[in-house]
C-alpha cells in the first residue's frame, strides 16, 4: 500500500474523522483510522460503534491496499508539517521490497507505516484493517434532500436544549420529525424545551420520528460548515446516514420514544409580553452576574408596562433591573433560570422577544411575532 498526498487534502477530513473517535476504549483498533486506497480514492474511516464518518479524497499516485493507523498521532503529524508538505505514506511490507528502504525500519514482527516529508520520516506501528470493527446498519428506508445552511440554523436553535447524561436517556438526544414537506426539530433536558420547524424544498411522502443521539448531533452539527451544500438523508428507526459532500456520516439512533411535549400548548395563557430582545438580553446579563453560581436563579415581577429583574446570592449580593415593556395583563411575579432564558433570547431572528406565561405559572413560551417557526418553553423556578 502506497500513496503521496497534499497535507492540506488530508488534513479537513482527517481532522473530522478523529473528533468521532473517542481517547480511551476498550478495542485498541478502535483509536486507529482505517485507511483504504481503492480505485484512485484514498477512503479514511474512524467510528466509536455508535458513530462513523468516511471521507473519500480522489488522489493519483496509489498502490491498493487497507491498513490502520493511529488516529491522533497521525492527524498530529499531519496538523505540524509545513503548509503545502507532500505526504509520502508506505506500508512497511512494501517498503521492505524496496532496496532504497529495506535498512530504514526493521522491527520483526510488527507492522509499521512510514510517513515522509520533505526531510521528516515517522514510522508509526499500526493494526491490520481485517481486524476493524465493520459498521452495523438496517436498511434505511426513508430518505430526503435538504440544503446543509437549512439543517444548520435548525440544529443551532435547538441542540443547546439536549440533556447531557439524563436517566431518562431519550431527553440526551434531540428529536428529528419529518412529515411530507414539513420538518420538526425538538430538544429538552425537563427544565426547557426548543421547538424549531420549517418547511423542506422536496416532498418526503412519508412520516416519520427518530431520536438522534447527543454525540451524533453535535459531530453533525460541526459537519455542517459549507450553508450552500445538499445534504442527502438516509434513515431507519435504528440509523441514520447523511451524505455531505465528500463525507458520510453515519449513527445509530435512540431507541424509545420522545414524550409528548403538545400538551403544553393547551392551557390558558396570561397576555403576551413584548420588549426588545437586546434590552432584555443585556439587563438578563447583568443581572445574572450576581445570581446563585449552581441555580443562576433571578425573579421577574411583571406590572402593566413594567417588568423588574432582579436577584441575590448566599453572600447577599443583590441586583436589580427595571425595563419597559408592553403588557395589559395583570400583575405576576415569577422566577427563572437566567441562563436558560438567555439562550433561548439569543437564538430569536427579531428585535422583538415575546414572552407568554401559562397562567397557571407552570411555563414561559418565548418567541418571535407573529407566526414563527422557532418556539422555546422554560419552566419557572422556587427561589
């Protein structure tokens, strides 16, 4: 096995590859990246079972063959050679039939690669490529086209809402719901929730709800860096694979079922608030220097034209906000986590936040005017 490459044609792919793999495991193949030449395209693998991404670069100067090799000691490689370095990659086998290298590494019995650049040579021990984990996958029955920006700014107004380690392990995932030309994003940790929905260019003809995994959505999220790409979606109730360019990201979903989060639509409200999101977003900010460090608590008192923000903390600091607002409902007073309303504010398009609290205090809905695609429920808190 033989190929010489460009750093900078393996560097991107190598990199995103290796952000899947994790430190520690307990198969030691499972830190390597596969390599596979194969028909003038050099393949790079890297999975940690629940995930896996191929990247498939074209190159001309090959000799077939499959091995694996170290995935962070290779990127690391990679990553500090000088930009525009040719990579010359050989397979100890072959270099041994080359006179010019039969001397340059001898270790009996283990299988090594070298690695050349301009006067650099590495020579990492790898693992043999039969032994690599093969990909579990169903057949993945549903499929749909969407544009890379559209799936990006959905994933952004939600996946922050994700639980992280939760029992309840579908809450450690976010919600993808397709129905024909509709497309619903939800993500919860049981504090807050984030609904966001748009409508796909294509017709799907189907219905269809999967739970993608935490992991999984944050390494696709990252994938997501070209807006003007097509992203093609293959999925099943047990996988789910997207194709982005020269990249295949593939992952194994959540195996439950999301809760029915629709009945916190069907309560009586008390009148919308209207204030500017940046005035809001600023005094939440303030005021939330000198909240509880753990619960970041503060307390909203609502009047007719007024809300006051205000907090303390157990060495009683205090501080205190006042804002204008247009509301003709009756007085409240209400408390929340300062953080939680600060990232659903921060992901609203419009200068206007419009806040609707259920009246019986059980949620805050915060949104845009008018009919909007993006919704954010937060449950109130005992200060």
């Amino acid at each position: 096995m033989k190929f010489i490459i460009n750093r900078e044609e393996i560097l991107l792919p190598l990199q995103q590859i290796v952000s899947v793999i994790e430190k520690r495991q307990t198969m030691p193949i499972l830190s390597n990246v596969l390599l596979v030449i194969k028909d003038d395209q050099l393949i790079l693998t890297g999975t940690d079972l629940e995930i896996q991404i191929i990247a498939k670069i074209t190159i001309e100067t090959t000799e077939p063959g499959s091995i694996t090799v170290p995935a962070r000691k290779f990127l690391d490689i990679c990553r500090l050679l000088p930009n525009g370095a040719t990579i010359k990659f050989e397979l100890q086998d072959d270099i041994a039939r080359d006179n010019d290298y039969s001397n340059s590494l001898s270790v009996a019995g283990a299988t090594k690669v070298k690695i050349a650049s301009g006067r650099s040579r590495f020579s990492l021990s790898c693992l043999p490529a039969d032994n690599y984990p093969e990909f579990a996958e169903s057949e993945l029955e549903n499929h749909l086209v969407i544009n890379a920006g559209k799936f990006k700014k959905a994933f952004d107004k939600t996946l922050f809402c994700m639980a992280n380690q939760d029992v309840r392990y579908y809450l450690n995932g976010l919600l993808l719901n397709v129905s024909n030309s509709k497309l619903k994003l939800v993500a919860s940790d049981g504090h807050r929730l984030s609904i966001y929905e748009d409508i796909l260019e294509q017709a799907t003809g189907f219905e269809a709800r999967i739970i993608l995994p935490r992991k999984g959505v944050l390494e696709l999220s990252r994938l997501l860096d070209d807006p003007e790409a097509e992203l093609k979606i293959d999925f099943s109730t047990n996988n789910i694979r997207v194709f982005i360019k020269n990249l295949i990201f593939s992952a194994k979903l959540v195996d439950s079922k999301y809760p029915d989060f629709g009945k916190v639509f069907q309560q009586e409200f008390f009148d919308p608030i209207h204030i500017q999101r940046q005035i809001l977003k600023d005094a939440l900010t303030r005021v939330a220097i000198l909240s509880n460090e753990k619960f970041k608590g503060v307390t909203f008192d609502i009047t007719p034209d007024s809300l006051k923000i205000s907090t303390h903390n157990p060495e009683h600091d205090e501080a205190e906000e006042e804002l204008m607002i247009e509301y003709a409902g009756e007085s409240l007073s209400i408390a929340f986590n300062a953080q939680y309303l600060l990232d659903a504010v921060s992901n609203l398009d419009s200068e206007l936040a419009v806040l609707t609290i259920a009246s019986n205090a059980s949620s805050c809905f915060i949104h845009e005017p008018g009919e909007c695609g993006y919704k954010f429920i937060v449950m109130p808190m005992r200060l």
